[in-house]
C-alpha cells in the first residue's frame, strides 16, 4: 500500500533481523510497519521521513 512515510528505524549498514520494522508507512490515516522480510545487512535505504511513496516502492536493499 502506497503512503506517507511517517518513520524510518534503520540506516545503511544495519544488521536487522527477519520482521524487524524497517519504515511506517501512513495510509488512510493507518500506520502500516514495512518489516525486514529476512535477516541480513542492509546495504541502502531508499526511503526518508515525510516521502510519498508507491505501493510497490523499495524501502531498502540489502548488501549481503
């Protein structure tokens, strides 16, 4: 689901563990948690605070 970012938890070079909360994402005045589909180290962080982004939008990369 596409929205506002309201929050974003991690940074580049994050090891994050499966289900971690990656980003919020406000929707229909709902926030919606984008989690960690796997662990791993992130290599990028596409998203900032306060972007507008798509349904099918790329929070994060990994590097590993």
């Amino acid at each position: 689901m596409g929205g506002l970012v309201v929050g974003v938890f991690v940074q580049a070079g994050a090891i994050v563990a499966e289900r971690d909360t990656l980003v919020v994402i406000e929707a229909m005045k709902m926030q919606n948690p984008v989690r960690a589909p796997r662990a791993g180290r992130l290599a990028r962080v596409t998203v900032t605070e306060g972007m507008q982004v798509a349904a099918d939008a790329v929070v994060a990369e990994y590097g590993d």
